[in-house]
C-alpha cells in the first residue's frame, strides 16, 4: 500500500509526485494514457505572472480582485522555474525577457493602466510605456501600437520538456508509474481510499487529485462538487526564423499570445476556442485560426513572410471565476485538490510544492500566501 496515490500525469501530478518523494514519502501515480500528453504538453508554453487582460475586462473589477492573489503564486512559481534546469538536471529552454502587454486604442490604453495598477499593488512589478518607449523595447511591433505594460519577470518555458523531466526525476526517488491506468472510482474506507482501476485497485490513505480537466469527474467520484471544466483551445506555431520576437507578448484587444521558442519558430496562441470533434476530442477551428493570425500580423507585421507548420488544439482546465482549487477536502479527510486552471504550466512547479507539504501536514517550505486558495 502506498502512502499516497496521485491521479494525472500532467505537470501537476509529476511535480506533485516527485515532491513528495523527494521529501521521503512513497507515492503511486496513475495515468489514463501517456504522461505529458493532456493541457501540460500541449500548452503554449507561457510564464505568466499578470492578470489575463481578456476576464479583467470582460469580468469586471470585483472579479479582478478576487483573482488578483494569484498573481503572487505565479510570480514565486517562474522564481522556481528558474531553479528547475539545475534541480531535474534538465534544460527546461527557461526564459525570461519580460511581457509586454500592448494596446492599440486610448480605450484598451487606460484598461491597461487600470490592471498595471491592481497588479502593482499586489506587488508585482509592472512598467507603463508610452508609445516610444514600447518601440524603443520592442522595434519589432507594428506602429498602431499606442503603449503597453512591461512585466519583467514573464516568459516561456517548454511544455515539451518540463513535467517528463519531473517525471524522469520522481522516478529516480521511487515513484511507482502506472500508465494507462484509468481511475474509475473511488471508495472511501476507514482511514483510507480504495482507488478502483480497470483491474484491480489500490488503497491509500491520501489521494491527491491533479486530473486536470478531469478533476471534477475524480472529484465527483467521492460526491465532492467542484466547477471544474475543460476548453477546447488551439495554439499555431511557424517555421523557424532568426532572432525576432524576445518577450512574450499579449493584446489588449483580442486574444493573443505569442512568442518565439528556443529553436526559432513563433507560438501564436491567446485562448481562441477549438472545435469538438464528433468522437469527442478537440479539433483546430480555421474561423478561430484566420481571427488569431490576423491579430498577430497586426501586431508583429514581420511575421508576415512565415509560414505556418502546425496546429493544435487542446482541452484546458477551466473554472468560471479562474480561482485555484487547492487543498484537502472539508469532509473528504486525506483528500487533496491540485487544480490550477488557465495556467497550470506557469504555477505548477509552486502548487505542486505546497500540495505536497499539506499531504504531509507540513509547513510549506515557501513564503508565499496560498490560503486564499484553499478548498472552500
Ligand atoms: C492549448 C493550451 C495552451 C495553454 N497555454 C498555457 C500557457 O501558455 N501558460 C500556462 O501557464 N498555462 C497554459 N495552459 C494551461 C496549462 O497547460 C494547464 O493549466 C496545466 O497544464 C494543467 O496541468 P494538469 O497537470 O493539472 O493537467 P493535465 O496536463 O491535463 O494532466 C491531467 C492528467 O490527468 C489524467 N487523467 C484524467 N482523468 C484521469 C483518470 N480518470 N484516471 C487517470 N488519469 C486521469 C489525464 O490523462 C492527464 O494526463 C494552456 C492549456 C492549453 C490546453
């Protein structure tokens, strides 16, 4: 029997395995598939550490003040992504020029003075530039820029890379890997779960849940009831060019995301919705891909001469309010939530981290305030 049963092979689940290994503890981790193949490995590769314009706008203030304490989880998150590449003994492609979060209206201007000053007051550094400064920073955005906001600590990482690293890491302390290994139900004992798989079952006294998108399903398995959903999304990325695109950057008008990866090729992304395939999977939306390039070409006009390789879409764990479910259940003693929606990959590493000291009824050995976020 193991001390504690992990459901996911994401970047939430490898990490929160190999921390607790690493702390002695002796863990199962369950897959469905393969590790790494849901949300964290086909991610758009973002550290973020900003509010999302889009739902500060859309959402309201009361919303934007309610998400506003994540913004330190994320930023103490990217710290510890840059401890990551020495601590797994892997080049995570870890890199962190800045985001630049640009506006092309006086309207989308004075939203985005309002967030940078929410976000300042959360303490995270965020730079107002006017319109020849943002030049000046970033010569390569087109000229119906206006102004932008300047954070220096975000950046991109690999998602191709990270949780398997993770993973590779937590199995060298121990981890038991059981792939394809789908979780059916869960029954609760005494003092214990009783974690039932196609065959057979496991039984441990914790369970923690970082089933993503499916993290709901698990949770509704013990009749816990969450809000948890899934998106379908769609990331482009180009053929590869020279050095041309240092920060990550964001829109103030539509979604867009974007950025230039380790070996040249630009990421085009921002949350545009992908399509449900009939056998339920999710499939590229061309109406969303033309919406999403268009926006990129009027932001970076260089990327106009290349070419467009690949698509993708993927289901991303969601909730309406963007809040973090963290924790042990109320009722559901030995129960854990790790559920980071929108962006697990830039939190993961830190989440990953606090859940594993509250399985151990441990102080969590990072200053930074997650108690907010505790399972309500
Ligand atoms: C297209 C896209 C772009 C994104 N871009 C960014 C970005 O740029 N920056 C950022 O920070 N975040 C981004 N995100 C969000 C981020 O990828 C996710 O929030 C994060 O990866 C969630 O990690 P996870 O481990 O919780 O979930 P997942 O990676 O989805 O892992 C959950 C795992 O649980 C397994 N599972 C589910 N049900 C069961 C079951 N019953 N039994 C056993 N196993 C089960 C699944 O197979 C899966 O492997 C993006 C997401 C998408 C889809």
């Amino acid at each position: 029997m193991a001390e504690v049963i992990v459901i996911g092979g994401g970047l939430a689940g490898c990490a929160t395995a190999y921390y607790l290994a690493k702390d002695g503890v002796d863990v199962v981790l369950l897959e469905r598939g393969e590790l790494n193949t849901q949300a964290s490995g086909s991610n758009a590769g973002s550290l973020h550490a900003q509010i999302p314009h889009d739902p500060f706008v859309n959402k309201g203030p009361e919303w934007a003040r309610r998400f506003a304490p994540s913004i330190q989880l994320m930023a103490r998150s990217i710290e510890m992504w840059h401890q990551l590449p020495a601590e797994l003994g892997v080049d995570l492609e870890v890199s962190t020029k800045g985001g630049l979060l640009v506006a092309s209206s006086e309207q989308q201007l004075r939203e985005v003075e309002a967030k940078a000053r929410l976000e300042r007051e959360h303490g995270l550094d965020v730079r107002l530039l006017d319109r020849r400064e943002v030049r000046d920073l970033a010569p390569y955005l087109s000229d119906r820029v206006l102004g932008g906001a300047f954070c220096p600590i975000e950046g991109k990482a690999s998602p191709l890379i990270a949780t398997l690293a993770y993973a590779n890491a937590a199995k060298r302390l121990g981890v038991s890997f059981r792939r394809h290994s789908p979780v059916l139900d869960i029954e609760r004992g005494q003092g214990n779960y009783r974690v039932v798989l196609g065959e057979g079952s496991l039984v441990a006294p914790r369970v923690v849940n970082a089933a993503g998108a499916d993290a709901g399903r698990i949770a509704a398995m013990l009749g816990i009831a969450t809000d948890v959903q899934g998106f379908a999304i769609q990331v482009a990325v180009t053929e590869q060019t020279g050095p041309l695109i240092p920060h990550l950057v964001y829109s103030a008008g539509e979604k867009l995301t974007l950025k230039q990866n380790a070996i040249g090729s630009v990421l085009i992304g921002g949350g545009w919705p992908a399509r449900w395939h009939g056998r339920g999977h999710p499939v590229t939306d061309p109406d969303s891909l033309a919406q999403n390039m268009a926006l990129a070409l009027q932001t970076v006009p260089a990327l106009g001469p290349l070419r467009v390789i690949r698509t993708w879409a993927a289901v991303v764990n969601g909730t309406d309010d963007w809040r973090p479910i963290l924790g042990e259940v109320p009722g559901a003693p030995g129960f854990f939530m790790n559920f980071f929606p929108w962006m697990g990959f830039t939190a993961g590493p830190l989440i990953a981290r606090v859940i594993a000291s509250l399985v151990q009824g441990k102080a969590v050995p990072l200053d930074v305030d997650y108690r907010p976020f505790l399972y309500r």
